[in-house]
C-alpha cells in the first residue's frame, strides 16, 4: 500500500542563492575603476555621477525603512520605559566612544606629526577656505533641525533624524491604541517588505556604481597626492584599525562573548559596498536587516542603528583629530597638548550639527576650524586631494562602531537573542539576500518575549522581519 508520504509531491528545492556573483562582480569593478582612474584620469572623473546616481538610490529607500522597522518594533512593544532606556544607553555609549576616539587619534597624531615639513602655498590656501560650508549648522540650529517641517517631509528632505523623530511618535501612539492598532501595523509589516524588496533589486546596480565611485576617487587624486601625504593616510589607517581591532574588538568580546572577525565576516558584503562606494550610508538599510536577523530586537536596531550614523561617527573622530594635528604641523603652528584638548572637544560638538552636511567628514573639519581657530583652515587644502581616499576608512570604521554597538545595547538591555546569534554567525540561518527580511522566524525578538502567553502571538507576529 502506497503511503501519503509516497503520494505527496516532492518537496521543492530552495532556489539557489546567485547573490554571491553580484559581489563578485563588485570587486571586478572596483579593480577596474582603479585601473581606469590611473590609465585614464580626465576621463575617470566624468564617471563620477556613475557612483553618485548609485548612493543616491540607496539613499531615497533609507527614510522607509527606517520608519517601518522603528513603527514595527515600538508597536509591539507593550512597555515604553524599554524604548527610553533603549536610546538613553545608546546615546551614553556614544559620547563615551566619540571621547576614546579623540583619545586614540590624538597620541597617534602626536606620535607621527605627518604634517611637519610640508610647504602651504597660496593655491593650497585658496582650497582650504573654499572647504568651508556656509550652510553648516550650529548645535542649536542642529537640534531644531530634527523637527521636521511636516511629518510628510521628514521623508523628503535627507535627515535620518527627522524621519526618526517621527516613527518613535508614530510607534508610540501606535502603542498606545492597543488593539485598534493592530491593522495598520499590519499594513506597515506589508510596505517593509515591499521597500526591502525594491532595495534588493536596486543593489544589483552595485557593480556600476562601484567603477565609477572608485574610478572617479582614483582619476582626482592621482599618485602624486597619495605620495606626499602617505604618512598621514597610512597613520589613518592604522589607527582607525587599532581602534577597531582592539578597542571595538575587547568590547564586544567581554560583555557580548563574540569575536569581531566572525561578525565582521557576516557583514563582509556590506564592508566591500561601503569600501566600492566611500559612503557608509549606503550599507544602513542592509545593516538594520542583518541586525534584526542576527537576533536583536527590532527596538534597539530601530533606535540605535539611524540614531548611530549621526552621534556615533568613531572614524570621523579620529580623522577630525589627526588632520587637525596635520594641518597645524604643516602651517608651522604645532599645538600644545593645552590647544589641543579644547579643540578636539569643539569638533566633537560640531561633528554632531554638520552630520547631514555632504562631505561631512571635511566640511566638518573645515567649519569646526573656522569656528575655533581659523588660522588653520588654509591648511585644510592640503588634504581635499586625499579626503575620499581616507574616507573610505572613515566610512568603514563609522559603520563598524555602529554595528558593535548594536549589539553591545542590545546584550545591556537583554534584548538579544544569543542562540539565535550563534546560529547565524555559524552559517546555520543564512541572510535571505532576495528579501532582505526572515519570514518564519521571530526577527530577533528576545527569548522571554517569544515564551508569552499565546494570547500575545498576535501582536509578537507583527514583529517577524
């Protein structure tokens, strides 16, 4: 007799994952951008809206997803106390890693003194004021500026903040409607996944955008640049690969027990996206789905990751600090350590009003100087030829601190699931790469959540992502 197990059809095999070829593909790119950039400068230059047109389709889909999965993850939250100590840590952590990064970038900086015996000519000069952006915001100005005009343009206009600000209100009245709540979650659950789907078809222009981010930095900057200023770009990246490996790296393994390398392996597709594109915005969206589902809860990943990307800039930290120190030595104007200390307190400030400035990295520098101390702005032209080149280590080294702290929060707050995180570190619960969200697990929600009455499923399933 032919059991049911005989007459079922035959399971279907789960399509294979070609994802893999697109980053493949990337790093063909980046080697040929390169190539391009120092074979042919002039015309590596005019590809530059090549790599701009891609960061920008990265950007128009991160204000959506950010509100759905900040909506998503208060809405199913029943206490409001968790969010606030949420970000009340998240913010704590900030400031303390913003002041370890001076720290580090100031002994590095006085140790190399890179800028000592470079000539400041009049041309450099004229470049350094240039850098100075009258549009750059004061603190005040800053925090006014998290208060969108309506709550429509907090998705137009380009503030992470703004488009925060209003999801944390929408989550938390969304909280509070309890049961009459639930439909309009549900339809929110349904635009997240169509925005991440919509995202993933947009990283298979990865490849181009890749060649002409790179060949365009590579055609600028020429070898000569990279000549002359090696010592102030290598002591970057060496710092910024200390404070990483070491700083960031004892973090994560005292208080959360995991290795920075596994976890960096798991998030190597977005480090090769950041490195091909110089911008660390352009792997935020895939680094709030990869948090959610290597198990941390949708409130901490929702709060920690967009609040991150502007308070928590460690590599823009250690850049303002060494530059500056660069900048001073090249003029002939060496700082004491007296000078030193209050101006680096001054940019960590400033970083904070210009974090939506184009080129934060260097307008910031520039702006903070002329603020401060304005002697030292003509020597900002010193560094424009290699900016991009350093901001590649910037951006990589924003994004990481941001990823440790994900985690970190979420392991202070116990709102992490470690089991979950050791299976998908191990490669047993791979990254859906078509959908960029999980559909039959619990999208990180803690193990004392998942254990409720069943009466609560319904309003836990609105948490899956």
């Amino acid at each position: 007799m032919t059991s049911a197990a005989d007459m079922a059809p035959a399971a279907r095999k789960p399509k294979r994952d070609r994802t893999h070829y697109l980053y493949i593909a990337v790093i063909i790119a980046v080697a040929a951008g390169i190539a391009v950039g120092l074979a042919a400068p002039d015309f590596a230059v005019g590809l530059k809206p090549i790599g701009t047109g891609f960061v920008a389709l990265i950007k128009m889909m991160i204000s959506p997803i950010i509100f759905c999965t900040i909506v998503l993850g208060i809405g199913s939250v029943r206490k409001a106390a968790k969010v606030g100590a949420v970000g009340g840590i998240a913010l704590g952590y900030f400031m303390v890693m913003s002041v370890v990064a001076l720290g580090i970038g100031l002994v590095v900086g006085n140790i190399l003194e890179p800028g000592t015996g470079l000539a400041v000519t009049d041309a450099i000069k004229d470049a350094g004021q240039a850098q100075v952006d009258s549009e750059a915001k004061d603190t005040t100005e800053f925090l006014l500026g998290i208060i969108p005009t309506t709550i429509v343009s907090a998705f137009t206009n380009e503030s992470v903040l703004q488009t925060l600000l209003i999801a944390l209100l929408a989550g938390f009245a969304l909280q509070g409607m309890g049961s009459a709540g639930q439909p309009i979650l549900r339809g929110i659950e349904h635009i997240q996944r169509l925005v991440f789907r919509i995202l993933a078809m947009v990283m298979w222009a990865a490849p181009i955008g890749a060649f002409g981010a790179i060949a365009a930095v590579t055609g600028s900057a020429g070898l000569d640049a990279l000549k002359s200023l090696a010592v102030l770009m290598l002591g970057f990246y060496v710092t910024c690969f200390l404070f990483v490996f070491i700083v960031l790296g004892i973090l994560l393994r005292v208080i959360s027990g995991l290795n920075i390398l596994t976890l960096f392996k798991y998030l190597g597709r977005e480090f090769l996206l950041i490195l091909s594109t110089s911008s660390s915005e352009s792997a935020l969206p895939r680094l709030i789905a990869k948090m959610e589902h290597l198990g941390v809860s949708k409130p901490v990943v929702g709060i920690t990751v967009p609040t991150g990307y502007s308070f928590n800039l460690d590599g823009t930290m250690i850049y303002m600090t060494m530059a500056s120190l660069f900048i001073a030595d090249a003029l002939g104007t060496p700082m004491s350590l007296g000078e030193q200390i209050p101006l680096l307190l001054f940019l960590l400030v400033a970083s904070k009003g210009a974090a939506g400035v184009t080129g934060a990295g260097l307008a910031t520098l520039a702006g903070g100087l002329q603020s401060h101390k304005p002697a030292l702005v003509d020597g900002v032209g010193l560094i424009v030829g290699i900016d991009r080149f350093m901001s590649e280590a910037r951006a990589l080294t924003n994004f990481a601190g941001n990823a440790v702290a994900t985690v970190l929060i979420g392991t202070w707050t116990k709102e992490i699931d470690k089991e979950r995180v050791g299976e998908v570190l191990a490669g047993r619960l791979p990254f859906d790469e078509k959908t960029l969200l999980d559909d039959d697990d619990h999208g990180g929600a803690p193990a004392e959540e998942r254990a409720e009455a069943p009466e609560q499923g319904g309003e836990k399933a609105l948490a899956k992502a």
